[in-house]
C-alpha cells in the first residue's frame, strides 16, 4: 500500500473516531431511524473528510461538520419527500395527488410515475431489483445485502452503478426539454 494511502487512512479513523458519536448523536436529534443514523453519519464524516481542505478555521471543526450534517440532514428529508411523491402507490400518495392545487400537477405526477415504470423495466434485472427494495421498499443496505448475499459495499456499488444506468436511459426530462425549446422557439417570419 501506498504511503499517501496510509496518511489518508489515518486521516480518516482520526476524524471517524472524534467525531462519529457526537455526529450521530447531533443526526438522531433529527432522524429518528437507527439505521438511517448509521448511514448519514458515515456520508457526513466523509463528506467532512472530503471538506477539510476548505476548512478555514473561522469556527470549531465540530461546527464545521455540523454545518455539512445540517446539509446531509436537508438532502435525506428532500430525497424521502420525492421518493414518496414519484415512487410510492401506498395511500399517502392518493392523498399527496387529491391535495394537488391544478390539474396539470395530477397529469405531470401520473406521467412521471409512468416514465419512471417504464425506465425500472429497461434497467437490468439486478439493477432494478436493488432500486425498488432501497427506493421503493426503502430497505436498508445492509438488509438488500442479506437478501441478495452481498457485502454492504458491493450492494453500495451495485446501488451508483444502477442509478447511472437509470439516469442515462431516463428520458423524460429530454423529451420536456425538446418540447419547452419548440414551444419557445421564436418562430421567422
């Protein structure tokens, strides 16, 4: 192993082991599930680790990786909010769809719910396997891990690689987008 590999690695369990339980500690304050917890402050802390070298030392380096948990926080609770918007066909759904304030946004919600079926059966069948029980089924890594009999980080991987793949055969936002440009384009006269 490499010399510069080993001072990362160091770096690393030295910022994991001040940090990780008042990190989690300040995350269960705001989230409730363990498991949740677990992963956020493991985000968190490489996102800290990732941050240092913008570290200015205006404030404590607690509150510096405080600052990036409240960040982290925002994204779980946004992310969760559109995973129950776009993926879910539970009850609270319905409800998010009757509340909706014009009939466009019933329209646009069924259509992208649509587009987003159709591009989870292009996927590849473990690709689409691992994003319904994270995103739909919302199961922890560890548990699709079991399921599956992977390690936690090859389901980790197995998870970005899928997500890519979805992002690349999504196609709905460049068909809104080709439609948005033909609608506005100025017409010559």
């Amino acid at each position: 192993m490499c010399l510069k590999c080993d001072k990362v690695t160091i770096q690393m369990k030295v910022l994991v082991e001040k940090y990780q339980k008042s990190i989690a500690g300040f995350v269960r304050q705001k989230i409730g599930d363990e498991g949740v917890v677990e992963e956020l402050t493991q985000d968190i802390l490489l996102a800290a680790y990732n941050a240092m070298p913008n570290f200015n030392g205006k404030c404590s380096e607690f509150s510096f990786i405080c600052s990036i948990a409240k960040h982290k926080i925002t994204d779980y609770y946004r992310k969760k909010k559109i995973k129950t918007i776009l993926f879910s066909v539970n009850p609270k759904f319905e409800e998010i769809i009757e509340e909706a304030i014009t009939p466009e946004r019933d329209v646009l919600k069924e259509e992208m719910k649509k587009e987003i079926g159709k591009t989870m059966k292009e996927l590849r069948a473990d690709y689409e396997k691992i994003l319904r029980l994270k995103y739909v089924e919302d199961w922890k890594s560890s548990q699709i891990a079991k399921v599956m009999k992977l390690s936690i980080k090859a389901v980790e991987s197995r998870l970005i690689r899928a997500k890519k793949q979805f992002q690349n055969l999504w196609d709905y936002d460049k068909k809104k987008s080709k439609e948005f440009i033909q609608i506005n384009r100025p017409t010559k006269h």
